[in-house]
C-alpha cells in the first residue's frame, strides 16, 4: 500500500449498509487502521488477483510446447517450474470450474 501514498489522490465515494460499515470498522480497528487504509488494501488486494487470474498468459513458442506437455501429463524433465505452475494453476481452475 505504501507504494501509492506519495500519488495523487482521487475520491471515491459508496454507499453501504450499516451492517457492513460496522465489520469493516471493527475490523479496521482490529488492525489499528483506519477504515479508508483498510478498505482500499482489500479491495486492491482483490482486483489484483481478478486480473492476475484474468490476464492471457502469453508464452514463447516453446513454452507454449513445454505448457501443452505439461498439461497433457507428459514428463519433461527439462520443463521450466513456472510453466509446471502455470499447467498447475489451469488445472486446478479447470477442474473446479
């Protein structure tokens, strides 16, 4: 978050239920942060994994071959760890979706 606190700063505002304003303050609290502080950690927090998960993996040629071998169970011993991530990954969100 501290990455952002010397940028210039625009307003946003919401509306929400008292309920929730009350959990999101008590928890605030709960962390000595301020509800602004802790909403704006959680809400950047969770767009950048919606874009992180949305976001076209775009691989070399031959990544893109040690990928597909992967995914089709293939053993290669020379496939890098992040595309057995990537294969990992996509797997496991194939199969809970």
């Amino acid at each position: 978050m501290s990455q952002y606190t010397t940028e210039q700063s625009t307003r946003m505002d919401m509306r929400v239920p008292q309920p929730v304003r009350d959990i999101i303050d008590r928890a605030a609290a709960m962390q000595g942060r301020t509800r602004t502080d802790f909403v704006l950690e959680a809400a950047l927090e969770k767009a950048e994994q919606i874009i992180e998960r949305q976001t076209i993996i775009r691989l070399a040629l031959q990544d893109q071959e040690l990928l597909v071998k992967a995914l089709t169970r293939d053993r290669v011993e020379d496939t890098p760890q992040y595309v057995k991530d990537i294969a990992q990954e996509y797997t496991a969100r194939v199969i809970s979706e």
